[in-house]
C-alpha cells in the first residue's frame, strides 16, 4: 500500500530523470469479494490455500481455478496485486500433486513485473 511518502519519492524519481507528470487518476478503492477454495482442489493444496487465505480467495481467483478444474482454457485479466500468479500457481500445484508423471512449463514476463 503507498502512503504520501511513497508517492513523493516516486513523483521525485521521476521528476529527477527529466520528466514531468501531466496529470494523476486517482482510483477509488473497492471492497473485495471473497469466496471459498475450491473444494475438488488437492486435499493437501486446498488445506494450505485455506489456512494462508483464511477469509477465502478472491472471487475471480476461485471462479478461474473452478474454470481450469473444468478443463477450460482461463484468461484472467485483472488489476496489478489480484492475484493471478496464484491462480496459474494453484492449477499447476493441483496438476503435479494428482500426476506424479505431470511436468509443468510456466512462460512468465518475469521481467515486466521486476
């Protein structure tokens, strides 16, 4: 979460390197909707996502898991810090906990999010 003193040192940073800043947004903020782990998930993984999440998942994040249970093909597409790594995470954990033969193949933009 930032606070004043983030967005100074940001505004700074930026500021410092030649550029200027035109124009801010500011976003209002949204309560989350929770939902519960999915339950056809790997006992083990479900129990771990259950006591790191003790409120639940977000409610995209359990939806696209049900979605990939399914057998679908997801595109989750949502604001920065929601969660999409987890989604694809848990998906691939499920996978390798039932498929002891399974080999997963994560292409991640590693380098957009450092």
């Amino acid at each position: 979460m930032f606070d004043k003193s983030n967005l100074s040192l940001i505004r700074s940073a930026i500021e410092d390197s030649g550029y200027s800043i035109a124009d801010r947004q500011s976003l209002p903020t949204r309560n989350p909707i929770f939902a519960q782990v999915p339950a056809r998930l790997h006992p083990d993984l479900r129990a771990t996502l259950t006591n790191l999440f003790p409120d639940g998942l977000y409610q995209h994040q359990a939806k696209a898991i049900d979605a990939v249970l399914d057998g679908h093909d997801v595109c989750l597409a949502t604001s920065t810090a929601s969660g999409k790594s987890m989604v694809f995470m848990a998906a691939a954990i499920d996978l390798l906990l039932r498929d002891s033969m399974a080999q997963v193949l994560a292409l991640y933009p590693v380098r957009a999010l450092i």
